[in-house]
C-alpha cells in the first residue's frame, strides 16, 4: 500500500510528486501516454526560464527531479478505481490498468488531463465542460471523497503549465497536511536560520552550511549545463486531427 498515487505524470502530476515524496510520502507516478505540453513549440511564459526552453526537456527535467526526490513511475492506462472498503476510506483505494495488476494507495491524486473517466465509480463529482469532463474540487484540490484529489486543467486550472505546475505542488501539499507526515515547509535554509534563534529545524525544514551550499550549487550547475549541452531532439507532437504526411 502506497501512501500517495498520482495518476498522470504531466505537468501537474510530477510537481505534485516531488512535493509528497520530498515529505516522505511513498509516491507512484502511473502514467499512460504523453503530456499535452509536448504539442507545444516553445515554453516561452514559465518563469525561469528568460528565453524559453522545449517544452519537452522541461517535461524531461521536470521528471528526473520527480524522481530524485523519490518518486517511482509506473507506464499504465488507469481504467478505474475505487475504495478497498466502502465503509472506511481510511483503508485506501484500488486502481486498476490496462492489463497491469491493480495498484493500491492510501490517497489518489488524480492529474490525468483530459481522462477523469477512471474516476466514474468513486463519484467525485465531475463535470462537464464543453467536450470535456473537470473535476469538481476544493482550495487544495480535495474531491466529494476524502483522500481523492485533482490537480492541474482536470481540476478546472487554467491552461498554462505555470498554474498546472502550481496547482499540482498545493495539491501535494494538502495531501501531505492531510497525511501523519510532520511537516512545516518544503524549505533549505542556510546554516542558523533557525538553529541560530534556539529554534528546531522544522519538520520538512533543513539547514545546509555554506560548504554543502557550494557543492549543491556546482551540481545543479553541472546537471544544467549537461541538458542544456545540445537542442533537445524530440519534435512536438502535432494535433491528432491534422493531417501529417
Ligand atoms: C499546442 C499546445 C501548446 C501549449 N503551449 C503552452 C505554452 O506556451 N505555455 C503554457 O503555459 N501552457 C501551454 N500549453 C498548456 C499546457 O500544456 C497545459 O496547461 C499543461 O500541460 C496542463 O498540465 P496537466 O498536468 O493538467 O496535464 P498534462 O501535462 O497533459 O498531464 C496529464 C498526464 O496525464 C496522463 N494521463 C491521462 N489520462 C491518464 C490515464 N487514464 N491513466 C494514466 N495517465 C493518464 C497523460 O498521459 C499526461 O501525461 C499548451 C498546450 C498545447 C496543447
């Protein structure tokens, strides 16, 4: 039994990921296709990134933090899911896949833009939107079910990946508030910020020393410059409906 699954490995998906599995929530990322980001041809409004970047490398890097952080991926289809014990939502969820073996989790985030069809038998309340289908949820992305949630454009977000991006780490969060995980902030602070007052590091909290600092900041460098080495070779994926030769 996991403690958080997330099905959809997007743009939301993956924040929300690296949020839970950064608190020590055991994650599974379930995903069964392609983000929509990669139609894009040129992520030009996220901030950090001054010129833009491809799309799909940021989907790359954005998944390599995810799993850095702790986070296991799984490829499936999720086809449906629903309680362990109607009687107490507390005993989790079962989620099937096509032709996988059925998964179990403690709490479901759901970050499956445009599919929230799987989620038909718990009854989250959807609706319908045009020709697609959102879910209905609160501030932090709880659904009519506890311990179901929706991050990002199935969660009625705009459609910007900065907002799906945003939406899925306050999800994360709101599960990990909801979860026994003691847990303050997702901050490093440097060497006394907190210590320095007689206070503890908070739980979710950590203090690094200069040198740790340094050695950080050279991998982050190092890990940068390797992505960034060459153009990303992967093209954008066109609409489904126009015609390609
Ligand atoms: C052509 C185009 C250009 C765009 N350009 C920009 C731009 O320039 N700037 C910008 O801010 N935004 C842009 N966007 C919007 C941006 O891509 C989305 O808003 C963002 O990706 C939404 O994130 P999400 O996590 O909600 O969904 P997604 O990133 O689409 O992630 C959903 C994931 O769920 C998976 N999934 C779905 N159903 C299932 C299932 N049943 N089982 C398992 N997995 C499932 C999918 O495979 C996918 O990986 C563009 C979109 C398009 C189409």
């Amino acid at each position: 039994m996991r403690d958080v699954l997330i099905v959809g490995g997007g743009v939301s998906g993956l924040a929300a990921g690296i949020f839970t599995a950064r608190a020590g929530l055991d994650t599974l990322v379930v995903d069964g296709g392609e983000s929509i980001l990669a139609r894009n041809a040129s992520l030009e409004n996220y901030p950090g990134f001054p010129d833009g970047i491809d799309a799909r490398l940021y989907l790359r890097m954005a998944r390599e933090q995810a799993k850095s952080a702790g986070c296991k991926f799984e490829l499936g289809h999720v086809t449906s899911a629903e309680p362990i014990d109607d009687t107490d939502l507390e005993a989790g969820f079962r989620v099937d896949t096509e032709g996988g073996e059925p998964l179990e989790a403690r709490r479901l985030i759901a970050a499956s833009w445009s599919d929230s069809e799987w989620l038909t038998p718990l009854d989250v309340g959807r609706e319908q939107r045009g020709s697609k289908y959102m879910v209905r949820v609160d501030d932090g992305g709880r659904t009519a079910v506890d311990g179901v949630y929706a991050a990002g454009r199935i969660a009625g977000e705009p459609h910007q990946t900065i907002v799906a991006a945003g939406h899925g780490a306050k999800v994360g969060l709101a599960a990990i508030h909801d979860s026994d995980a003691a847990f303050y902030h997702d901050w490093v602070a440097p060497e006394g910020y907190f210590t320095g007052r007689d206070r503890e590091v908070p739980p979710g909290c950590e203090e690094i020393d200069d040198e740790e600092r340094l050695e950080r900041d050279e991998r982050a460098r190092e890990t940068m410059r390797e992505w960034l080495a060459g153009p990303f070779d992967d093209e954008p994926t066109m609409h489904p409906s126009v015609e390609t030769e």
